[in-house]
C-alpha cells in the first residue's frame, strides 16, 4: 500500500454569527430549507455550531463560512474560514427607520404636539340609587 495520504473531502457550510461571547469560539447558526413530505410546505430549520475563531475577530449578525476539521474541544469541530458580509440586526433597522423618520418631520417642520389627559371628575357618582 502506497504512502499517499488519501484527503478527505471537507464540508464547508455558511452562517451567521449568533454568539461571541466565548473566547475564540464563535457560534454560528445555519439555516436550511426543507419540505414537508406530506403538504409540500417549506421550512426553516436551524443548527447551531461551534467554530473556532482565534483572533476573536467575527461578531454577531456577521455572514462566515464555516468548515469541518479535528476535535479542538468537547463541541467545536469547525473552523471559521472566512467572512461573507454583514447582517442586519433588527435593532439596527428599527434605529435606521427612527432616524428617516425624525428626518422627515425636522425638514417638514412638524412638531410634535401631545395629547392632554382628560381628568376625570369622580366625586359625581351618577351611578348611585337614591
């Protein structure tokens, strides 16, 4: 038997970054579609994976690939090869869409005007029997 090493084959899967908390270790979650066998319906399904990022330099809402590699712990089996782009948190966009918006009324010269609190007047009770 010949002494060439045989390469395998590495799954290479693409996520976001969800988590980076941990030091050097990323969690990235991937999303796939299936369809119900049945109804013919599609769904998200979600995994969530450890990858290994040494320089803690991915951060959540970033787009990486991901590829498979040896055990380096109890649950990291994947190595981050590089980044795709950047997600948009939700956050950001309701913060984008509340700058456009208070944009809009400074350059129309709209002012806000609150809503006075009607008092009610409660030592008429107009309920009680006599």
């Amino acid at each position: 038997m010949p002494d060439d090493k045989v390469k395998k084959i590495k799954r290479t899967l693409e996520g976001i970054v969800v988590s980076d908390k941990n030091d050097k270790t990323v969690v990235v979650r991937v999303d796939r579609v299936k369809m119900h066998s049945k109804y013919h319906k599609r769904f998200t399904v979600s995994k969530r994976y450890k990858a290994h990022d040494a320089k803690n330099e991915y951060k959540v809402g970033d787009r990486v690939l991901i590829q498979e590699c040896r055990p380096l712990s109890k649950d990291k089996r994947w190595r981050i090869v590089g980044r795709v782009g950047k997600v948009k948190i939700a956050e950001e966009v309701v913060d984008e869409k509340l700058k456009e918006v208070t944009e809009g009324e400074e350059i129309l010269g709209v002012e806000k005007k609150g809503e006075g609190v009607r008092e009610v007047d409660t030592s008429n009770n107009s309920n009680k029997l006599e």
